[in-house]
C-alpha cells in the first residue's frame, strides 16, 4: 500500500508540473496545436495510470477490511 501511496503522489506532482506546461503553452505567443496535442496525450496518459493506482488502493482497502471483519 506504501508503494501505491508513493506512486499516487509521484503522478499527482507529474500531474501538475503537465498542467502548468500546457497553461504555459497556451500563454505563449508560440502555440502550437501538435505540441497542444502531445500535452494532452500525456495528460491523458497521466490521469489512467492515476486512475489505476487509485482503483488498486480501493481493492487492497476492500480485502483489508474484509479480513479484518472476518
């Protein structure tokens, strides 16, 4: 469960840094729709494996409780 915590925090930080470049880029007079395109990939990216991790911890939260009320 420790590691899922770590790995949550690691792309919860990876998440923000990715959202500050895509504001970044959005500011910049030198906007470019591949580069918008690749952020949001990655962004995309991102929020699955976030999403994975947090499903996991769910299921490992579940079969805790289960055994401990058994």
């Amino acid at each position: 469960m420790r590691h899922l915590k770590a790995t949550e925090l690691k792309l919860l930080q990876e998440r923000t840094k990715l959202q500050r470049r895509i504001d970044e880029a959005i500011a910049s007079p030198k906007w470019s729709g591949e580069t918008m395109q690749e952020l949001n990939r990655n962004l995309d990216r991102l929020e699955s494996e976030l999403h994975g991790v947090r499903g996991e911890m769910r299921r490992l939260e579940r079969e805790d409780s289960g055994s401990e009320g058994g």
